[in-house]
C-alpha cells in the first residue's frame, strides 16, 4: 500500500495521533429493545484515513480499495476534504486546518455503503476541532451531525434523519466517539421517551494497511459493504414480519453545505 507522498510508509503522525493509513477489523453490532427485542452482529472491516493523503492501492488490489469524494457529504465536491470544508463553512463552524481522519468503508468491487462515517477534525496545532459523523440510510439519503464530544469522546445531537423504518425521526443520539487507536470503539444509543430503545456499536482492533491486511481482510469478509447492507435490509424484513409497524418516512431537508 502507498500514500501519495511516501511509499509504504504511513502519513505523519502528530502527538497523540492517529496512525493512518489502517485497517481495523470490526464487529458491528445492533440491538433493539423495544417494542421488540432483536439483535444481530456483521463482522467486516473498516479504513482510517487522512483525507488529505488517501491510500494509493496497488494496481492489482484497486478493486478492493475505492475512495470516492462523490460517496461523502453531497457528493458534488472535488475531494473528501473540500466536502468536509465545505459542510463546516455552511454550519458556522471553525474550519478544520489541521489534520483530518476519516473512519470510513471504501468501495469493494464498485460498490459501498456507509451507515456511518466518522472524521475526526483538528487544529494546526493538533488539537481536536470537531467529529463529523455522517449517517447514510438505506433510501439513499445522508446527514451530517456536527459534534463536540467531551474528554471522553461522549456527544449528544438531535436525530434529523429517517434511519430505521420503526423509529419516527425524534428523540436524540448520545454517541461515544473517542479517536481510534490500536483499538476502535464507537457507540451510539438512541434516546427516546426516556428510553434507549436502539444501541449501534462499533469495535475493531488495528491492522496493517498493507498488500497483505488488505488481501486477509477481502479474504476473510468478501463483498464486505454489500454484507453490511443487506444485514441492515434483512433483519428489517425479519422485523417487519414479526410485525413491527413501518413509521411514515418523512421527506428529508438537505442540510446546507450537503447540496
């Protein structure tokens, strides 16, 4: 695997950073616990990425390593990282002039989908600006969520995308998002009614991003996006046939800077 400046090496890392670029090999997990009760687990791998110095993958291997700027944010800018600005620029908030790292799925084979994707967003300095985490459902629409976690990685925002056909879109996500290292550990609960009907995990540990990680990683979780979304579609269906109601989807506004 190379990077755009150096072969085989990893980007720069500054204090306290995050080694890019790597792979981590993940077990995604859902579990609802009202009105029904349900739970299932996908075992894939994810990238993290500096959006500023995507991997180069090996001729031979680019069919299982896609970075498209057209599948983040609205998909119109010329790269990730003008996305990323662009987005930030429409919600007020400071730019990110530092380092960005990107947890994300790449295209395998042509095809990817990213339920979520996270980027965590610094200074000049190296300190932490914000975490983006961009949400894409199965209906082909995306929101971005602009957080401030604490020390802890810990977050809150309101849900404003229809996400699982048997939830409304109310209530609010408390997310755990700390930046990855050795190992990576995402949380997100939905809050709702004084509830927590829905929790989404995410954990992996850290692996070479190399010919080899990558080849093991294709090896051992083949057509790893298109397992993922049909995970999501087919337990919707187990779902629907236990009887859970479908909530109306309600039309979605394109946020500013997503257009």
């Amino acid at each position: 695997m190379t990077a755009p400046a150096s072969a085989g090496r990893s980007a720069p890392v500054p204090d306290g950073g995050s080694v890019t670029p790597a792979l981590y090999e993940c077990l995604i997990a859902h579990a609802r616990t009202r009105p029904l009760r349900h739970a299932f687990r996908i075992r894939t791998y994810m990238w993290l990425v500096d959006v500023d110095r995507l991997p180069r993958v090996p001729l031979p291997l680019r069919p299982l390593a896609g970075f498209r700027a057209r599948d983040h944010f609205g998909g119109t800018a010329p790269t990730v990282r003008a996305g990323l600005d662009r987005f930030l620029a429409a919600q007020g908030a400071a730019p990110a002039d530092g380092r960005v790292v990107m947890l994300t799925h790449a295209r395998v084979l042509g095809h990817v989908f990213n339920p979520l994707t996270l980027y965590w967003c610094h200074g000049r300095d190296g300190s932490p600006r914000h975490v983006v985490a961009e949400v894409h459902n199965t209906y082909g629409e995306r929101h971005c969520y602009l957080l401030d976690p604490d020390g802890r990685g810990r977050a809150t925002a309101p849900k404003e995308l229809y996400v699982s056909p048997f939830f409304p879109v109310a209530g609010d996500y408390r997310m755990r998002v700390p930046e990855p290292g050795s190992r990576l550990s995402v949380t997100v609960h939905l809050e709702l009614d004084g509830t927590r009907p829905f929790t989404a995990t995410v954990r992996g540990r850290r692996r070479p991003a190399d010919a080899a990680g990558l080849l093991r990683a294709a090896v051992r979780h083949p057509w790893s996006t298109l397992v993922v979304s049909a995970g999501i579609r087919f337990h919707g269906v187990l779902l629907y046939l236990r009887g859970l109601p479908v909530r109306p989807r309600p039309s979605h506004h394109l946020q500013e800077g997503m257009r």
